[in-house]
C-alpha cells in the first residue's frame, strides 16, 4: 500500500488514537434527555471527540435502559441504551426535587454545553433554561432537542418526542415503500426509514450545531442556543423532492425500488440475495446491455434515452430483463462481470456500479470494515462482551475514539459531585440519605 493510502492507513490507524489529542479536550457536556435516544447520539459525537459527557438520569436510571427488541437485555439494559451509552460518566438526580434542581443548576453552570430533550417550561421552571444560565455563563452552548423545536404553533403540544414521529411530520416515508395499487394492499404503504434515523439524525445534525457554536465562541467568547427540532432535520433529506412538489407541480410518489430520476439505480435479484446496479449515463447504460449480453437493448425505443428509461412501465420491464441474467449469478460473480467489461472501456462508459446488499453479519465478516476498525468489543464487568459500532471518522490529528462503555445509574455520583461541584463528604452523604441521587 502507498501513496494517501498508506500514508492515511498509518496516520490514522484507530489503535494508536489513545496517544494523540482530542479536538474537545477541556470541553464539558451535561446530557440531560431521559428516554430520548437523540440527545444519547448528540452526546455521544461529543464525547467521540474527547468532551468529558456526563449523563443525567433519574434515580433508578433513564427508562430508555428498558427499551429493548424482544426483550433482550444485558444485565437490565436493553441493547439500544447499550450501543450508545459510551465515553460518559453516569449520575443519577431526582431534579422534581428542589434539592435535586439545585444541584443540575450547579452542575449546568459548571459545563461547557448542555444538551436536553426537557420542553423549554420545564427548563425555566428550574431555572436552567438558556437565558438564564447565560446571565451567569455567557459562554455556554446549548442544544434543544425536541419534534416540533422550541417555537411554532405546534411547539408547545404535550407530546413525547419519538423517532417514528419525527419521520412521520418530515413527510420522508411518504415516498418510501411500494406504490399503491389498486385496491391498495397492507404492505403498499409509507415505510419508516429503517433504523432511528429520525433520532439519529436529529442528533447528529444537534452535535454540528454544537460543533459550530464552540467555533464561534473560540473566536469570540460568546455562546449561544441552538434549536433542533427532530422533524426538521429529517426534512434535510428531502433533498430534491421539495424543489420538484413547488417547480414540477406535483407531489413525488411512492415507488419503491424504482427511481424517478435514474434508472437502473435499483437492487436486483441475484443466485445469493441481492445486489445494487446503476448506469448513470447512456454509455453506461450500453456497457450494461453488452454485460447482461442485450447490447440491443440499448437502441430500444423505452430504454434508448435516460428520460424513457425513468417510465415506471419501462423501469419494470428493464428491472424483469436484468434479473434474467443475474438471477444465475451471485452477486460477486456480477462485481467480476461488470468490472471485467468496465475496466477496459473507461470513461462515461465505466460508470456501472454494483455491489452486494449485505446482511448485518456478512457487513461484520468484511475484511475491509474490519481493517479500519469498525467495530471495538468492550469488555465489562456488568455487561459483559459488547460488539459495539467504532467511530467512523478516521483523523491523523485529534481522532475520534471509544473509551468506555455503559455503566450502571449512578455509577459516578461520587466522583461527579464531589469533584466537579465540590461537594464536601457530609453535604453529598445528606442529599444521598434523602434521595436526592
């Protein structure tokens, strides 16, 4: 291996990332959003990139720990909370408790950023709301999380965030999931996008604010708020589809697998599963039909120009005539078929793009993800061995890196109070002794 290749393999080679710095080092993050898997993902970037996050939960934990797919715990932890419960320190608080908001008070003024998914009222009734730290902490950045976002006619509804929620005000599963027929059937109906991309997103797109407030406040001293609402920052990923509603003048529909814009751009049948198959351009399109062995194909009145080949009916009988051929091979069989031809024709025409729709554990087996450290497995006392998804930014400077795992609520009372609010040994036993952790 040479070149960037080598260089960047070596530089950033996830292993030695516990020698080098960290881009949030000094940074302190207060992750206050029981049963919010959102603000865990935001605080979790945070603390990839060296922010020391302490997590606040209610006394007996965030009951997000007890969300689990059938039923599979560790320990009590359902699997969700134990995938992105990492880099934190865990401090419980009964914040309904005037002692209990008190002690957040203290603990918000003594950070850098506060991430919550709390509605803005409850905030202020604690007196942690952004206005009023600010007056005390001018610096300070904080992330708001919720569905609707901190104002809007429909901010103050009483309503939980949720990640299907979320996806459903964005309007992105509407043009997920097959095409309704006629009479529709159970299954052609908006599709939720998969995992929590609604709470992955939403986070993700919270931590950049971040991100970019403490830039800001480098440079200037300054904090400031930032507002998310979790609908909001799906409706990012509408990309083209908005434009097209207002200057098409009509609604994109479902169509499953097909596309409206570029065709083939679809997964396809093959001997072992599924794989993806593109052809971006007319020549691409011609170096497809002479791999499938239809280079007639290509003069085809429904296939011939990229606008007929976007015809749904076309699309179809084009997805039926593929198939044909890869249904005997696999999937590798077509890598090597379409790199075989590519590779001597280059150019427009090199443009066809395959490769396997892999399932979870055939993604786990890939030397590839292996190589560049995808994956860690933490070892625990409580939880046991964890295969846990790596940080994905590989950095030859300030890397990104997995320190810790879930612990149990509570787990750092002692430290956290003692230490960071200075708390003396009698004023921690009494607020123990009364339930206030």
């Amino acid at each position: 291996m040479s070149g960037f290749a080598g260089w960047v393999r070596e530089a950033t080679e996830p292993s030695a990332a516990a020698g080098k710095p960290e881009a949030l080092e000094g940074i302190r993050v207060i992750e206050f959003c029981p049963g919010h898997f959102g603000g865990m993902v935001a605080a979790s970037v945070l603390a990839e990139f060296g922010a020391e996050t302490v997590k606040v939960e209610p006394p007996g934990g965030d009951p997000l720990r007890l969300v689990a797919p059938e039923e599979i715990r560790v320990a009590g932890t359902g699997l969700p909370f134990l995938s992105e419960a990492r880099n934190r320190r865990f401090v419980t608080l009964d914040v309904d408790d005037s002692a209990g908001r008190d002690v957040f008070r203290r603990l918000a003024l003594s950070s850098d950023v506060i991430v919550t998914t709390e509605s803005p009222e409850r905030m202020e009734a604690m007196g942690c709301d952004y206005p009023s730290l600010r007056e005390e902490r001018p610096g300070i950045v904080y992330l708001s999380l919720s569905t609707y976002g901190a104002f809007g006619p429909d901010a103050s509804r009483p309503v939980r965030d949720s990640d299907i929620l979320c996806q459903a005000l964005s309007g992105a599963p509407y043009i997920v999931g097959e095409p309704e027929g006629v009479p529709p059937r159970p299954h052609e109906a908006p599709t939720r996008l998969g995992n929590w991309h609604g709470a992955f997103v939403q986070g993700l797109w919270g931590a950049y604010g971040v991100l970019a407030a403490l830039h800001f406040r480098a440079e200037t001293g300054k904090g400031q708020a930032v507002d998310l609402s979790g609908a909001e920052a799906l409706m990012m990923f509408a990309d083209y589809n908005i434009t097209w509603m207002h200057t098409g003048g009509k609604a994109r529909e479902r169509v499953g697998n097909f596309d409206p814009a570029v065709f083939p751009y679809t997964y396809i049948r093959c001997r072992d599963g599924y794989t993806f198959i593109a052809a971006y351009n007319d020549e691409a399109f011609d170096s497809l039909m002479h791999i499938i062995g239809r280079p007639e194909l290509s003069r085809d009145p429904r296939f011939s120009t990229p606008k007929n080949r976007v015809v749904l009916e076309n699309e179809r009988a084009l997805l039926e005539i593929i198939e044909e051929w890869s249904g005997d091979r696999t999937a590798d069989e077509i890598l090597v078929a379409v790199e075989a031809y590519t590779s001597k024709r280059g150019g427009p025409g090199a443009a066809v793009v395959t490769g396997r729709v892999n399932r979870p554990l055939e993604t786990l087996g890939e030397e590839n993800w292996r190589e560049r450290g995808c994956f860690v497995r933490s070892a625990d006392p409580v939880y046991g061995e964890l295969l846990l998804a790596a940080p994905p930014w590989k950095m030859s400077g300030t890397p990104a890196r997995w320190k810790s795992g879930c612990r149990p609520p509570g787990s750092d009372n002692r430290d956290v109070y003692l230490e960071i609010l200075g708390m003396t040994e009698e004023e921690y036993r009494l607020l123990a002794e009364a339930g206030t952790f």
